[in-house]
C-alpha cells in the first residue's frame, strides 16, 4: 500500500467516553471528501479503556494506527510521537474532543496547497467554528499565555496554543526533531 497523502495524529489521554464518536466523525469526513489519509492515535497512558477502543476500531479501519505511551507523558509528546511516525505528506493533529470541526481541515490543507509549510489553526478569528467552547476561565487564561507567547517569540499568530495545526511533511519532521 502506498503512503497516504494525509496523516492525521489525534493525542488521546483517558478519552474512552468521546474516542469513539471521534473516530466517527474524522473517518466520515475523510470519506465524503475522499482523502487518502491514515490516523494516528497516540494514547498518552490512559488508564481507562481508551486504548481498547481504538484496537476495536482498528479492525474496520486498516489505516487507523494505535501508538501507545507507557505512561503519561503529556501532549506535546505524544503529538511529536505520532508526527515522526506519521507517513503522509501533510500531517495534521487534532484534540480529541474535536473542538475545531474536521471539515475545518480543509482551509489548513489549502493553506499548505497555496505554499505554506504550517497552517494553524485559531478560535479567535472572526469566522472561526467551535464544537467544543472553552469556560471562561480557560479562554481568558489562553489568551493571556497567548500575548505572553507572542511578545516572547515575537510570533504574531493569533492563537499559538490551538490543538489543530497541519504541516508539511518535511516542515513538520525538522520542527518536531527538535522538540525535546
């Protein structure tokens, strides 16, 4: 089988109440719009059923992938395992709780389509969709890590921590080689 265009790495950590309709969701997006993607759960170290629910899966969907963390290392870690494993040409990750909707994919990948090596998502632009809002303590707290972030790194991304990037694939294993 040759590799997919599209590799999608969803972090998962105790996620056994929502992986589930998760994967329902991003596979039927992916087969309305026909990409040739595979998918990629990094379980974190879950201790509840999550694991197990993504093995049941696995069996309809050959190209649905389960890395498991033997402990809990955190997001960051577990998106960069599955990105320097992902194959495909473009690599997306995305929450588990979907809080960008999957069909919001579609402008990251033009983005790269037109030149970009990385998209970024971001739920504060005007047009911006939201399945999952966030409390208000959590969207104030972003937004001020976020102004921190950006006076630091002199980035001027509107939202740097969005769970819902997409990259290159050669931009993508240059910058995730370097995280620690």
């Amino acid at each position: 089988m040759s590799h997919p265009y599209l590799s999608i790495i969803i972090p998962a950590y105790n996620e056994a109440n929502r992986i589930g309709n998760t994967l329902s969701l991003i596979l039927k997006c992916v087969e309305a719009r026909r990409w040739d993607a595979e998918l990629l759960v990094v379980d974190d170290g879950s201790t509840d059923r999550t694991a197990l629910i993504v093995e049941a899966w696995m069996d309809r969907y050959p190209r649905l992938h389960l890395i498991k963390n033997l402990k809990n290392r955190g997001k960051g870690y577990s998106v960069r395992n599955g990105v320097l494993q992902a194959a495909g040409d473009v690599v997306l990750f995305t929450d588990a709780d979907l809080s960008a909707p999957m069909i919001e994919a579609e402008r990251l990948i033009a983005a790269l389509d037109a030149g970009a090596d990385v998209a970024i998502g971001s739920r504060w632009l005007e047009r911006s969709r939201q399945t999952v809002q966030q409390p208000l303590y959590r969207q104030i707290f972003g937004r001020c890590f976020n102004y921190v972030t950006r006076v630091v790194t002199g980035l001027s991304f509107k939202d740097t921590q969005c769970g819902f990037k997409a990259f290159k694939r050669d931009a993508a294993q240059v910058i995730f080689r370097l995280q620690t």
